[in-house]
C-alpha cells in the first residue's frame, strides 16, 4: 500500500496504479530503441526496393513545390497570405511519411542510430549505400517532377511565375546561409522522427507543424529546395553550376550535420549515458535483464 513516506497518491487500487503505469509516456530510451529498429529494417532493404521508394518519394515531394505555388497564384500578395501559402509545404512530407517512402533527410536520424549503437565498417558501409540510393532517388525524383511541371501545359501563366519566385527566394541564400538554414533544417525533421513515436496519434499534426515552421523560416531542404531550385534551372534562369555548389552542397551538409551529427548523436549519447547508470536495468520493468531475472 502506498504512504506519504512514498510520495504516491495513496489508496489507489491495483487496477488504477496499472491505468497509471499504462498511460506514461515512452522513455527515451524507448523512442531509441523504436528509431533504431526502424533505421536497422531500412539498411536490410534491397538497392531496388530502396531505390524505387525513393525515387517515388522525390516525385512525391513535388507537392510541396505545386502546394505553395498553387496558395501563392490564388492568394492576393503581402506578408499575411505567406503564412497561409505556407501550408502548402507540408502536402509533400505529409505524403512521403505517411505513405513511408523514402526519405533522405529521415535516414539522416533513423539509418544513424543502428550505426551509433554498433559503429563497425560493415554497418557504415551500410548507411552509404542507404544515403547514395536513397539521395539519388530522391533527386532524380524531384528532378523529373520539376521538368514535367515546367513544359507540360499543366498550369497557368500566373501559377508557373509563383513556382519561378519561391526558386528565385530559395537563391537568394549565399552558400553559408545555405549550410547553415540547412543544419536547422535537418535538426528539425530529426526532431520530427523523433516525436512521432511517441504520439502516432497526432503524427499528422506534428508532421504539419514541424514543416510549416520550416517553410515559415525559408529553411533549406535538399529535397524540396531540389525541385524548387531546379525548376529555375529548366526554365533557363541558373545554371546547373549554381544548382550543385551554391544550392545542393551545402544544404546537403548542412542537413546530414543537423539530422545526423547534432540531433543523433545527442540523442544516442543520452541514452548511452542513462544506460551506464548503476542499477538502471534492473529499475526498469521493461528492461529484457529485468524481465529475464523476474523469469
């Protein structure tokens, strides 16, 4: 029975103490362990499965691109109906994720972990091969979407200029903006995989507030920026010069040190550090060492 000497809320039953236990939030430790395994699935996959996924996830992301464009060409200009033509950027992540392709800035958090938890040449080689097929297709992807909407008579004058103007606000970034919107980029999504776990419930919701911020903030991302930026390209106003070195580059860098070397690693030395912990294991239920002593 609980006392005050416990700190617990006394006199409950057994049954409301298992309605308690069962309603507390996941430990940290447990989102790692979801994560990794989700990011251990991913490296087992084939070239082929892993290619297509990604391919269709950069086709899908063109969304993002057609959403804003589409809000930006129906609403009248000024500040206050940018905000609303912001939600146009979160069609394309709401698509990707929930339809689980494959997206290179989630492998940025979920392939790293596996990798983190047993850092071994064959677990690295792992994660390039993931990060070069999965970017890969994710580019050819955005790529392919851009040109179809710029010379299929899809939409009308007034909407393929919108389309040219978010190109043209994505360059106005030099390449240490770039890198450095790009970091903030890929500790966002970083944050987003780490969320949905915890709430699946609400994952439509954390998806469209972690993405219309970073639409709200011009945050690079090399898969949306890739379709915005190379519809600039096709429309003959960049070269593809600047498209790889003042765009592509550093966005890259900076969302794999953002989703991998600063969200990731914080995350694992966490948990690394709550698992050193003297007695940790056996004070948790849920632990297999727990649960095999119990046995």
């Amino acid at each position: 029975m609980a006392t005050e000497k416990d700190g617990k809320t006394p006199n409950l039953s057994d049954e409301e103490q298992h309605d308690v236990d069962k309603n507390q939030p996941p430990r940290a430790a447990v989102l790692h362990e979801i994560i990794r395994t989700q990011g251990d699935q991913e490296l087992e996959r084939t070239v082929a499965a892993l290619w297509w996924s990604a391919l269709a996830a950069g086709l899908t992301m063109g969304l993002s691109l057609m959403g804003m464009g589409l809000l930006n060409s129906r609403l009248p200009d000024g500040e206050g109906f940018k905000v609303i033509a912001s939600f146009g950027y979160c069609a394309g992540f709401l698509a990707v994720i929930l339809a689980r392709q494959q997206l290179f800035t989630e492998n940025t958090l979920t392939a790293v972990l596996p990798v983190m938890s047993k850092p071994t040449l064959n677990n690295a080689g792992r994660l390039l091969r993931l990060w070069t097929v999965v970017l890969v297709g994710n580019l050819c992807g955005t790529l392919l979407v851009a040109y179809v909407m710029l010379h299929l008579p899809i939409f009308d004058t007034k909407t393929d200029l919108a389309f040219l103007e978010i190109g043209r606000k994505v360059m106005e970034n030099d390449t240490s903006q770039m890198f450095a919107k790009g970091i903030v980029s890929g500790w966002m999504i970083a944050t987003m995989v780490w969320m949905i776990p915890s709430m699946e419930s609400a994952k439509i919701w954390i998806i469209i507030l972690i993405t219309y911020l970073m639409a709200l903030g011009d945050f690079t991302h090399i898969v949306v920026g890739s379709a915005e930026v190379s519809y600039l390209v096709f429309a003959g106003e960049l070269p593809w010069k600047d498209f790889w070195l003042v765009f592509a580059g550093p966005t890259l860098a900076g969302n794999i040190i953002g989703g991998s070397f600063i969200f990731a690693l914080i995350s694992h030395a966490q948990i690394r550090s709550e698992s050193s912990l003297p007695g940790n294991a056996a004070a948790d239920p849920r632990h297999p060492q727990r649960i095999n002593k119990d046995q």
